[in-house]
C-alpha cells in the first residue's frame, strides 16, 4: 500500500555545484516505520508545476547514525533534481514513502569480510552508507572503493569518504577515477573498461579474495564489471548492484513481440489491494497491470515505473504476465510468482494480482 508521510526538511548541503544533500527530520513517531537497512533508497513524492512527480534517491547516511540523508544530483531537464536543488529550503516538508531495497547485505561483525564497491557519479549515494555501515559495524572487514567521476570537483560526498578513510586507517582504500580531467597515473584516467578492471584485479585486489561486490552506476557499467567479474568465476550471489536508469531498448523489442502475439484478445484482471477487489477487463499483449489499476482509480504504491525500485511488486496469483524489466526483482521472487505490476503485461484470458502479500 502507498504510504506517503510528511517529513520536514531539518538540512539541506551543497556536495558539489550540482548536487544537494537533503537530511530528513523523520519524527519520533516514525522513526520505526523508517527504519532502514544501509544501501536502500526513500521515495519521494512532490507536485512540480501542476504534475505529480515521484523519484527514488538511496540513502547516503548510516543507520548507525539514527540520521536519514540522500544526495539528489540535479539531471539537466530532471523535473524533481531541479525542484529539489533550486526549490527546496530548510523547514520545507516533503512527502516520503518508508525505505525500501534490496541493494544491502547482512552485518557479520565475526567475519573479517573483503568489500570491493565501484560506484560512478551519484551512484555513490547507497554506496557510501554502505561504506559506513559495514566498516562501523565489522571491525575486522576492508573496503576498497573504485570511485569513477568527471572531474574533482564532481566528487559528490568527497570530504566524507575522506574522513571515513582517515577514521579507518587501513581499512578503507579509494582510488579515484576521472573521465575529463588527467591524472599522473594514467590507469586512473578515463572510464572502467575490462583492460583497466584486469590490471586493477593484479595489482589492487585479488579476486579470489573478494567476499562481495557492491556495484552502483549506470547500466554499461554495471554490465561490464559484472560479465568481468563473471568470466573470473565469481558468482552472482557475490555481486549486488543497483541500476541508475535502465536501456529501453530490449524492453521495447519484447513490447513489440508481445503486442503482435496477443493481439485483439482481452483479459480479465482482477487486482486485490487493501482487502478491496477491483475487476477490469483489458487487452492482452498491450499496456501494463499498474497503469490499467491506476487509470481505474486504484490507490497503488509505484515509483519509477522503470522496473528498477520495486514499489509496484506485488503477486500473481492467477493466470499469466510477461515481464518487460525485471531489475527490482530477485530470481527468488520471480520463481515464487512475484511480478513489478508497472513492467507486467497481462497474456491471459483471466489475472488475479494480489498486492497484500
Ligand atoms: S514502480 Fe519501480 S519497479 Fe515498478
């Protein structure tokens, strides 16, 4: 169920020129309910010239601190990164579903764990909390950062990995990369390819030694280090990562695929949300279960209705769906009939989605 709540705005730092620190004065009555794990990410809901717009930012605070804080870099044309690095002031209040992810790991304050993270621009944000949390609460676990920016003055949360690497001594090491501006070394110049990633696994890090990954970055990215980190043998349960943005274009062949084969069939979906049932009937092969709920008045929980941040998950429970993304899901999920309703389509002549599961 969507449950936005109002929370005010207790500080607002500029981290670069183009990038906002927003620290969240979540109440005492709420602090349960937003309680979270290092890595996952708030919603955020504002009406922005008339439109209602609704964007997800990862939490760049610890737990540890009891503090809610996310970093929203301003996106030329970005209608809520605009609003919220131009608009917003100290005091303000904005409406913020409780946190939400998958992009986190257990603590093991037993286990002397090795983390490599690679995060690229903003990408650095669960990263950081992450950074914080697993090296605050394991004392004998190390983190190298490979940290990939346009310049130094773009380095969002500069100072703050500074400090942690200077409070850690020796067990946090960063390796900053640039794409505009030259460095003396020139392995640290330029974007992450597999040449770079294999000189760094010699003489950085080894791989065999690596207890997990943390990945956080644009789709190239994630899908370059993550066929690398494959081919070296490790396995997908050691490597977590979070999308920012996601390419259209398989989803939009698979759209096309899908609308051809089922097309002038109908199908009729039942959603059942909040102990209500509502019955619609809507074509197969076309459109998706989210957008057919919401346009029947439904008051469903969505995000980025990109498949990547999970909010509209819900179950299949009767009849079929093809899945255009499935970023938000785990493979578990999936298998036990879990579905994003904003990436589904329905293929059958009868679907019950149940979103109280
Ligand atoms: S709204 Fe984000 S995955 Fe569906």
């Amino acid at each position: 169920m969507s449950s936005f709540h109002h929370i005010k705005i207790a500080g607002i730092e500029q981290t670069t020129n183009d990038c906002v620190l927003i620290t969240l004065d979540v109440p005492t009555h709420l602090k349960d309910t937003f309680a979270y794990q290092h890595g996952q990410y708030l919603t955020f809901k504002a009406v922005i010239n008339d439109e209602e717009v609704r964007r997800s930012y990862s939490l760049c605070s610890s737990p540890l601190d009891e503090t809610w804080q996310v970093g929203i870099k301003r996106i030329p044309g970005g209608k809520f990164s605009t609003y919220a690095n131009t608009q917003l002031h100290v005091g303000d209040t904005l409406e913020v579903m409780p946190p939400q992810g998958h992009f986190t790991k257990a603590i093991d304050p037993s286990h002397p764990s090795q983390y490599l993270m690679i995060a690229a621009g903003s990408g650095i944000t669960p990263i950081h909390s992450i950074i914080k949390t697993q090296l605050g609460s394991e004392p004998l676990s190390t983190v190298t950062l490979f940290y990939i920016n346009q310049s130094s003055s773009t380095i969002i949360l500069k100072e703050s990995l500074e400090a942690l690497k200077n409070q850690y001594l020796g067990r946090l090491r960063i390796f900053h990369f640039l794409t505009r501006e030259n460095q003396a070394a020139e392995l640290f110049n330029g974007r992450i390819d597999s040449e770079k990633l294999s000189i760094l696994f010699d003489s950085v890090c080894d791989v065999n030694h690596i207890d997990d990954y943390f990945l956080c970055g644009p789709e190239s990215m994630i899908h370059l280090v993550k066929d690398f980190l494959n081919d070296q043998n490790v396995a997908d349960s050691k490597i977590h990562f979070e999308l920012f943005g996601t390419s259209a274009d398989s989803a939009q062949e698979k759209k096309e695929e899908i609308k051809q084969q089922f097309s002038g069939k109908t199908c009729d979906l039942t959603i059942q949300e909040g102990g209500r049932s509502l019955d619609i009937t809507v074509p197969q092969g076309e459109g998706n279960v989210l957008d057919a709920a919401l346009d029947n008045n439904a008051d469903l929980p969505f995000a980025c209705k990109g498949g990547v941040c999970a909010t509209c998950k819900a179950k299949l429970v009767e009849g079929n769906v093809e899945m255009l993304l499935t970023y938000g899901l785990e493979q578990d999920e999936i298998d036990n009939g879990y579905i994003l309703t904003c990436q589904a389509v329905p293929t059958s002549e009868r679907c019950v989605v149940d979103f109280d599961i």
